[in-house]
C-alpha cells in the first residue's frame, strides 16, 4: 500500500486486509523495487509451498491405498 497519508491506524487497517507493506511518502524508487522484489520473492514461495503440499499429500494417499491391498 503506498499512500499519502501517515496514519497508524490505516496503515494497520491494511496490512490486516493482506497488504504486504505499508509505504508512506516520501518514499524512493530504490525502495520500492526492493519492496517489490520481496513480494514476489514471497508470492513465490507461497506458491511453491502450497504445490509441495498437494504433492504430498498425493504421495500419502497413494501410499495409504497401497498399505491396505
């Protein structure tokens, strides 16, 4: 969330509705690639962990149906 205002209380209110970081001017180009590249860094790795899980928990259930024949 990048804003004009400097208000705890929104700054708050947005990052409990799922912004990753709260910027208030002045802010600099510098730190805004940095921010972005850790969101996607972040967005990445979610994604990857929420795909290893599925994976394994296929793995489970086909180990859990092989056990029992």
């Amino acid at each position: 969330m990048l804003t004009g205002m400097q208000d705890v209380k929104t700054a708050v209110e947005c990052m409990d509705k799922g912004a990753f970081y709260y910027v208030m001017k002045p802010y600099y180009a510098s730190d805004l690639l940095g921010l972005i590249e850790r969101a996607l860094e972040r967005r990445r790795l979610i994604t990857q962990n929420e795909a290893l899980k599925s994976e394994l928990a296929r793995h489970e259930l086909s180990a859990n149906i092989k056990t029992e024949n």
